[in-house]
DNA sequence: CGCTTGACACCGT
DNA sequence: AACGGTGCCAAGC
C-alpha cells in the first residue's frame, strides 16, 4: 500500500463543511512526509473523490492547487464557502481546521 | 540506484 | 507580522 493510496482515503472522508492540513494526514500516518502529501493532492488521480480543496496549510491558507492564478483560488474559496466553512482574508479560522483523527 | 522536485512544516531573523 | 532558510519524506526519471 503506497503513501498516496492511505492519504486518499483519509481525504475522501473529510466531512463537509471542514477542512484539514498536510500536516495532520501526515502525522495520522505516522510519516513526517507533509511534502509528499501535497504532491500526491497534486497528482489526485482520485479528483472528484478526494476533495483535495479541502486541504490547506497548518496556518489555514489555502495552499497552490489555484497557486498562481488568485482568480481561482477565488473559486475554490466560494466553493467551499458554499459547503460551509467561513473563509476570512484567504484563510480558513482554525475553528474549521479538524485533526484527521477527528473525524477518521 | 541515485538525483531532483515539491500543493509542507518549523524556526530564526 | 512577514520573509527566508532548513529539514523531512515519497515519487518520478
């Protein structure tokens, strides 16, 4: 079983209306390999399954998936307001940020 | 088999 | 508070 196949699933189960950071999915995992994590959300053969706009930076920014185009990341800001998770000046309030283990 | 890359996290300045 | 440098690990070539 590869890294990328247990970070897929944990971020298929990530309810709506939260969010988690690279950082928790690599410590649920017991590997420190946050980057790794990040291009497998980048990789994401799994796209509609794995909602990887769920997942941000330990500050709660939303991370480069809409990187250098500030009009899409826009978009995934609406989106997921629209799920429910309140996004204020580009971050998302750690009171959205849930620990794998919570919600696993 | 070894080198390079990266959508990160942490610490210091 | 913001910016930059450093360290970690897996995947791809």
């Amino acid at each position: 079983m590869k890294l990328s196949e247990k970070v897929y699933r944990i971020v298929a189960k990530i309810p709506k209306g939260k969010v988690t950071t690279y950082g928790s999915i690599a410590r649920y995992l017991k590997t420190k390999a946050y980057r790794a994590v990040g291009q497998i959300m980048k990789h994401n053969p799994y796209a509609p399954k794995v909602p990887c706009h769920r997942v941000i930076k330990s500050d709660g920014t939303i991370s480069g998936f809409s990187g250098s185009d500030p009009k899409n990341i826009k978009k995934k800001i609406a989106l997921l307001r629209k799920e429910g998770v309140i996004v204020k000046n580009g971050k998302i309030p750690k009171e959205f940020i849930v620990d794998v283990n919570e919600f696993i």
